[in-house]
C-alpha cells in the first residue's frame, strides 16, 4: 500500500472532522456514497447519503470543538477500499479537553 495514499487518506480524514468541527459538514457531505451507513453512539443508524445528510445538516452546531489530538490507523481492505481509523481528542481550547472520538471511515476508489 502507498505511503502517500495512506498519509492523503489520513489528511483528508483530519480535514473532514476539522471542518465538522467548527459547523460545516459540507466537504463530507461532498464525498458520501449514495449507499453509505453511519453508525454511531448517540444518534439513529442512517442508511444512505440523503438520510445522513438530512440528519447531520440539521444538527444543531451550538459550540465549536478543536482538535487537541489525533491518531490515525490505515489499512486496505481490498484493491478499492481503505479503511481509517482514529483517536481523536477534542475540546473547546488545548486546555480544555472534553471528549475523545473514535471513528471509523471507509473510502473506495
């Protein structure tokens, strides 16, 4: 596997919790298959990019999170799929940290 697949993958990972973050889902929303899943404590099991949407772009955004810290793993699953895992911590400020975020996500070429 591609040192640079797997460090793009992680950057893009970064990028779309970052943005989601600070209230704009929108690049995620931008890259969502039509027959995605999410899955996640907290809120309903979405099936489908228009129901994730609709959920998630009605989500009240009332505070903004930084990212304090976070790991990323990457593996490939098979010739077009790669699968990213991290260990984010997030808080309103570095010295401030209120939660650590566990996600998965899956990208297909």
């Amino acid at each position: 596997m591609s040192g640079n697949r797997i460090k793009e993958l992680e950057n893009l990972t970064l990028t779309l919790y970052q943005n989601y973050c600070h209230g704009n889902p929108s690049p995620w929303f931008d890259i969502l298959y039509k027959d995605c899943v999410w899955v996640g404590s907290g809120e309903p099991t979405l099936i489908g990019a228009d129901k994730i949407i609709e959920y998630f772009g009605n989500y009240p955004i009332t505070t903004r999170a930084e990212i304090i810290n976070a790991s990323y793993n990457t593996m490939k699953l098979n010739n077009t799929t790669y699968i990213v895992t991290g260990n984010v911590l997030v808080g309103v400020d570095a010295a401030t940290p209120t939660a650590t975020v566990l996600m998965t996500m899956a990208y297909r070429y």
